[in-house]
C-alpha cells in the first residue's frame, strides 16, 4: 500500500462517522428498532455495534502497533449484541463511535513507513498487519450506515 492509499483510506476512514450520523439523524424509535428480517439487526443495533467494533479495532490497532507480532483474538458479534443491551439509547454509542475513530485517525496520520508494515496473526483470519486493518476498518463505518438505511426502511 502506498502513501496515496493510506491517505484515501484513512479519509474513507474518517467519513464514516458522518455517513452513520446521516444514517441514523432524525430517526424515530419505531425506524431505530425495525428489523427487516426476522433475524437481522435493527438500526439500534447496528449502532451499538459499531461501538463495541470500534472499541475493539481500537485495541488491534494499538497491540499491532506497540506489540511484537501481537495475536489479535476474534469475538462473537452477536454474542455481543444479546449480553450487551443493545435495546438501550443510541446516542452515548454513537458518540464512542465518533470518538475513537477520531482518536484512531490521529495515530493513523503519525505512522512511520515501518510502523504501517507492523503485522500479528488475528485468531480466525490469520497474518493481519495495520494495512489490513485500515482496509477493513475504512469500509466498516459506510458499510453499516447502510445497513442502517436499509434497517430503517425496512428492506
């Protein structure tokens, strides 16, 4: 990955708080908890989601950064999503979301060339460096506003 990359990445990164912000604004309690099938997730709880997925990138990022070749454990989204209350207000969620993915595009902008070549080994998927989490975690915040579009309406 090169610089140009990185930087269009990490932009695509950035954005995706105002895409789940726009996803969500102005969305009554009926929109928030419409499932549109029986076993997907409604647009609340994609929401609190997103917190708990970016808290837990938060802490890759950070152990593929400051640990030697890190082991970056996987967990049960949807384990999560039954024990974790995600019938609750969205808006403390939201703001978690916004907050750490601003803290992580600051980190991100101050890598070295060495620090974006940091890898460990994620539990189920295997080599996993800083680049793929950029990769994955750039798309995250977009794909899921989607879904809460999609949520909402239900489709």
């Amino acid at each position: 990955m090169d610089a140009t990359e990185r930087r269009t990445l990490i932009d695509r990164y950035r954005l995706g708080i105002n895409e789940v912000d726009d996803a969500v604004r102005g969305a009554p309690a009926e929109e928030l908890d419409r499932r549109p099938a029986p076993n997907e997730w409604s647009a609340r709880e994609v929401a609190h989601h997103l917190a708990d997925s970016e808290t837990m990138s938060t802490v890759r990022l950070r152990r593929l950064i400051a640990e030697h070749e890190p082991v970056i454990q996987a967990y049960d989204e949807a384990e999560f999503a039954r024990r974790l209350h995600y019938e609750r207000p969205i808006e403390t969620s939201l703001a978690v979301f916004a907050a750490v993915r601003s803290s992580n595009v600051q980190l991100l902008e101050t890598l070295s060339d060495d620090e974006w070549q940091r890898t460990g080994t994620h539990s189920d998927d295997g080599p996993y460096s800083v680049e793929t989490w950029l990769r994955i975690y750039a798309a995250h915040g977009h794909d899921h506003a989607e879904q809460i579009r999609r949520a909402r309406t239900g489709r």
